[in-house]
C-alpha cells in the first residue's frame, strides 16, 4: 500500500508571492504539484483587532517523506509573521500517490 498524499495549504499576500513560493518548493521538490485556489478574503483576529485580507490561497500536494521539510521550507519563506500552514494526509488513487512519491524523492547526485 502506498503512503497517503500530504495536503499542506497556505495562503499569501498577493499573486506574486504565491507564484515565487510555489515555484520555489517545486524547484526543491518539495512538492509534486502546487493548486492554486485563487483570491480569498480572509478574516481574522490579530492583535486585538478584526483583520480582512484579500489574499491567494495554494495547496501543496507532497509526500509524507518531504512534508516536514515543505512545512519548514514554507515558514522559513513566506512573508507574514505568522503564516498559515495546515496541513492532512489525504487517501488517493494509486497512481496519482505514485505521482506524487516520485516527483517529490530526493535527487540523489552521483
């Protein structure tokens, strides 16, 4: 039986972010694939206050082999002082797990 997909989603300030972010963790090959799920508005409570946001809202599929490291790699990346970071293993089809385990191993460099 293969592993479960880990679904990691965040949400950042604008397109741009979003897209280095995302480009950035399929360079590492943090993750297989990056959705994303286009403008939201958030609110929230943040210092005392109700916040409202409009931002971009991604959601990374990875291996459970390399979503600690996408987790830090997030953190360590993106612009808010406290990011959003969720993140589930998710059942799914065989061959998208394959997909995803394959893309997401670690070069290994000879």
């Amino acid at each position: 039986m293969l592993p479960p997909v880990v679904l990691v989603l965040t949400t950042l300030p604008d397109a741009d972010s979003a897209q280095r972010l995302a480009e950035a963790a399929l360079d590492e090959r943090l993750a297989a694939c990056v959705t994303e799920l286009g403008a939201v508005r958030s609110r929230y409570r943040w210092k005392g206050q109700i916040e409202t946001a409009d931002e971009i809202q991604l959601l990374f599929k990875t291996s459970v082999a390399r979503s600690y490291e996408l987790e830090q790699f997030i953190l360590a990346n993106h612009p808010y002082e406290t990011p959003e970071v969720l993140s589930w293993q998710a059942a799914g089809s065989a061959g998208y797990a394959q997909w995803v385990e394959t893309e997401t191993h670690r070069p290994t460099h000879v």
